[in-house]
C-alpha cells in the first residue's frame, strides 16, 4: 500500500505538471483533527481547473493515479437517471485503487470554487499556482458537532419513537419480516440515534462529533450503554427482534431522561408505560388473535 507521502507526492505532482489544473484543496477526514487515522482514511481532493471538457472526454487520464479495482462517477449516474448535473462546472471520481488506498477526486473550475470553498470548515488548501484559493482559517469540526435540540425537537423525537413501534410490532405480527425491520432500523433506530447524540452532546458541552451515522458512538458511550446499543441490532428471528425492541426502548428511556432533566423538558412517562404495555401484549398475541388489549 503506497504511503501517505507517496500519495501526496502523486497527488500534487499530477496538479503541477497539467497546466489545467490551477489549484487544489483537500477537505474531509484527513484534515479533521479529531478524526481517528486509520489506513482506510480517503483522500478527499478537489482539483480547481481551467475547464472540465478534456478531463471528462480523456476517459483514460485518470489511470495516472495508479490500478484500479473499481471507480464510480456519480456525477454520470445521476444523469444517467435524470438528475440535473452540470459537467462543465464539476465532475466527480471516486476510485478505489488495488493497493487500498482510495482518492475522491473531484474536478471544478474556478466560478464553482468560489461557491462551495468557505462553506465546508474542513478545509485545507495544498496548492495554489494563480492564488484564488480564498484565505481560510484553520480546519474545524465545528459544523459537525451534535446540535442542542429545541422542545419541539426533542417533542418530535419521543413522539415518533413510541407512535412508530405500532408499526414494528403489527409487521412482526403478520409475519411481514421487510416491513418491520426496515420500519425499524429507517425510522425507529433514527430516533434513538438522534436521542444517543443528544445525550452524548450534554455529557461534552455539545463540543463533539458523534460522526456519520454515530460511527463514534463507542467512543462516548459508557460501556453498559455500549452493550445495550449493540443488542439493539438483532437477525431475521422475531424473538431475537422482539427482544431488540426491548432494549431499545430501554435505552431511549434512559437516554431521553438524562436528556430532558438537561434541558428542563418533560419526559412522556404515560405515552412510555402505554406503549411499551401494547408492545408486550401484542408480542403474545396468538396468529389467530381476534383482538389486540384484553
């Protein structure tokens, strides 16, 4: 696997040997100092060009960069389905290369620069032949840290939540094994994720980063909670389900206790009792049930 310095080498010497190419930044994991280094850590660069035309049409261009084991343009898919793109402002490469290392290349031009530079604070500049990379300060994760909720956010939050294992429990009922785990990991595991930052943002002064899809959750979590988080992920087996669902609403009870005591919010305890009894009594319901509460 070639080095970090070997790939920057390769990376900058392209861009000072092609007179198109005018500058170049880096944005992403490596210039977050927070984020852990790793050896699957992309290079997530942008090369500022004079236009866009000759890169896009030299299909072969890129080979530059070393083997490939597999590339995705999402600029074309997109337009192959019928998304607006404009290639003349931008184009994307993401290649993944057979040594492991993987570039996100992406090629812009000038005008499309300057709408997009400042806005990302995880950005550092790496060369700049012409001088109008605009002046930055240092990188920060600050636009990533977990955000306060406001009531109505964290009203929204529990509501769905408990309204929501409805759904989850009559799909496991009918034997509908799509529709309960889909409606349990795209709706319900949102809004523990949501309450897990959220307590994660108390414990830090809302100073942290719980990462991607809460890729740092271990990383904040207390290890009994760890544990409980990671039983929430069950297999095809409803039992193994059923027994998620219980932990899961376990830990967002905790959770989203801590959370409101934060804030001063008030915790629905009757909607939790309620709800988490319906779930019992429908979790023992027999398939030939003709009613749901005794």
């Amino acid at each position: 696997m070639r080095s970090d310095k070997e790939m920057f080498d390769l990376i900058l010497g392209v861009a000072q040997n092609d007179e198109r190419i005018r500058a170049v930044y880096m944005n992403g994991s490596r210039t977050n100092p927070n984020a852990p280094k790793d050896i699957f850590r992309d290079y997530d660069i942008v090369y500022v060009v004079t236009e866009t035309a000759s890169f896009i049409n030299d299909e072969k261009w890129i080979s530059i960069f070393g083997e490939l084991l597999m590339i995705q343009e999402p600029d074309k898919n997109d337009k192959l389905v019928g998304m607006a793109v404009d290639f003349e402002r931008s184009y994307g490469y993401l290649m993944l290369f057979k040594d492991g290392n993987r570039i996100d290349l992406r090629i812009q031009t000038k005008e499309a620069m300057i709408e997009c530079y400042e806005k990302d604070k995880l950005t550092i500049p790496l060369l700049d032949k012409d001088k109008i990379l605009p002046l930055i300060p240092d990188p920060t994760d600050i636009d990533y840290h977990v955000k306060k909720p406001t009531k109505a956010m964290f009203i929204s939050c529990y509501n769905d939540f408990w309204w929501c294992l409805q759904n989850v429990a009559k799909g496991i009922w009918r034997g509908e094994l799509p529709y309960a785990k889909q409606m349990f990991e795209y709706v319900i595991r949102v809004r523990l994720d949501e309450m897990v930052s959220w307590w994660i943002g108390t414990k830090h002064d809302f100073q942290v980063s719980t990462g991607k899809m809460g890729k740092y959750f271990k990383k904040y979590l207390p290890e009994p909670y760890w544990e409980m988080y990671k039983e929430t992920y069950s297999d095809s087996d409803y039992d193994n389900l059923w027994n998620s669902i219980f932990v899961t609403c376990e830990l967002f009870r905790a959770l989203s206790q801590d959370v409101a005591g934060y804030f001063s919010f008030i915790y629905p305890v009757e909607d939790d009792i309620n709800m988490t009894e319906y779930l019992k009594q429908v979790r023992n319901l027999p398939v030939d049930a003709r009613g749901i509460i005794n």
